[in-house]
C-alpha cells in the first residue's frame, strides 16, 4: 500500500463521525487524481463504513 493510503488509514482511525465524512470525499478525490489506486480506495471506504458504523472503536483490525 502506498504512503497516500497509509495516511488516509490513519487519520480515519482517529477521526470522528464528521471527519471521516469528509475523509471518504477527499481520498475519493484523490482515486480520481490516480493517487491511490481502485484496491486501496476500496479499503479505505471498508473501514470508514466499519469506523461509521462502530463510532470511536479502533477498525485498524
């Protein structure tokens, strides 16, 4: 995985219900810029919706 998404993966780990909102749009810009590839898009929506879901509980598992 890329530096991109292991940035991405952090900061939705730790953000809150609004944050990770806005995180979903901004690496969902960053797939149509071609900066993080389909797969790595695809995980990073799997655990903002896991994060969306749980609230504040750690979804890096």
């Amino acid at each position: 995985m890329s530096d991109i998404f292991d940035v991405f993966r952090n900061r939705i780990i730790n953000a809150d219900t609004e944050e990770v909102e806005d995180l979903i749009r901004q690496f969902k810009s960053s797939r149509a810029n071609g900066e993080i590839s389909e797969k790595e898009e695809a995980d990073l929506e799997d655990i903002a919706n896991r994060k969306l879901e749980t609230g504040d509980e750690d979804t890096s598992n």
